[in-house]
C-alpha cells in the first residue's frame, strides 16, 4: 500500500474524485495528506471532512517568495508524512528543485487538455478553455502524466477526449472536461503508479 501526497491550489474537486474513488479504483494506496500553496482553497475543507491531515504552504507568505525554499518546505513536509506519490490535482505553482529530484517518477500531475495542444507555461485553469475555445478546436480533452523539470512534459499515463459544443463557455466545457475525462482519469493513472504499473 502506497501512501499519497496530494497538493492542491483551489476547489479540490479532483481531490475529492480521488477521495471517493479510495479502495474502489485506488486499490494500491490511499491518501496520507493534503498540501496546499493557498489558504482558502476549499479543497482543504474537502480533506478535512475525510479526515485527511492538511497543510499550507504559501511560497510569498511562508518562504518569502523563493521557489527553491518553497520546493524544500513541500519535500520536507511530504518525507515527514512518509509519502510514496505525489499527486497534483489542480496544484497551480511549478515545481521544481529538491522535490522534483527526490521523487522523480512519482508524481502525478492532471491537466485539463489533450497534450501537447494547449499546455505549458501560462495553460492552467480556465485559461486552458479559453484557449481551446478561442482556437476553434473541436475536440479536447484531458491528460494525467508524470512530472519532470519540463512544464506539462512528463510522460503521458492516460488522455480522453472530450467534445465540445455550440454554446460552450470556458466554465460550461471545464465543467465537462472535469466530469468526463479528469475525475476519471486521475484516479486510474493514481493507481496505475501506486500498482507499480508504470
Ligand atoms: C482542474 O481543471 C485541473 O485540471 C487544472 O486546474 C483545475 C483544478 O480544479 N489544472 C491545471 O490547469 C494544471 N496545469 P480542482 O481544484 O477542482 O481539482
């Protein structure tokens, strides 16, 4: 059994899919604790009603805005909990130092389009779906992929599509992407690692 570190920035709402999806799909681990950069991310009610021990780290706040020091207090506190795999589940700062090199191979991260279209420096959240929707594509998607020193360059563990329709705004079709691709696929590529599958 695996212990899992999740970080989050906001919502949680790819944090809960794993919370829900613990001993039905996630079979090899199970969650230890919940990191997040931000104070008022409501993912961090969503872990404490699971009962999930919480913690933040702010990179301005806590580490007087040094990314390394921030890496260093996120690997520090992901050692103390004695965690195996990292997941990023809407974790909006790049990683990179000390934390990248400890647990290479071993973190997770979902991004919410079809790599490699619009990813990369300055693709996150919603501004994915603008993007998407600005460029006229007609198919999108989500992808769960390991982390490496590259922004969303990782190898890929798992993608699917999505359609978009007439009438979408960016929250509509991130809604969508969520529902029929990110809350499923994180889960299944949380277990393809945690099984030792990868
Ligand atoms: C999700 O759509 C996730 O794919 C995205 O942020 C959202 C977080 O939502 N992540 C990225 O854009 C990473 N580049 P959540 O907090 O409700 O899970």
């Amino acid at each position: 059994m695996k212990n899992i570190g999740v970080l989050i920035s906001g919502g949680g709402t790819n944090l809960q899919a794993l919370i829900d999806k613990q001993g039905s799909v996630i079979k090899s681990g199970r969650i230890v604790c919940v990191c997040s950069n931000s104070a008022g991310a409501y993912g961090l009610e969503r872990a404490k009603k699971a009962g999930v021990p919480t913690k933040v780290i702010r990179k301005n706040a806590d580490c007087g805005g040094d990314v390394l020091e921030f890496n260093r207090r996120i690997c520090e506190y992901m050692k103390e909990m004695k965690v195996d795999v990292i997941v990023l589940a809407g974790f909006l700062a790049i990683l990179g130092g000390e934390l990248l090199s400890e647990y290479a191979g071993r973190i997770i991260n979902i991004h919410p389009s079809l790599i490699p279209s619009f990813c990369g420096d300055g693709f996150y959240g919603l501004k994915v779906h603008e993007a998407v929707l600005s460029y006229g594509v007609k198919v999108t998607g989500a992808t769960a992929h390991l982390v490496n020193e590259i922004t969303d360059g990782g190898r890929i563990l798992l993608q699917k599509a999505v359609y978009i329709k007439d009438g979408d705004t960016p929250e509509i079709l991130q809604k969508r992407v969520m529902e029929q691709a990110e809350w499923i696929i994180l889960p299944e590529a949380v277990e393809m690692v945690c099984a030792g599958k990868v």
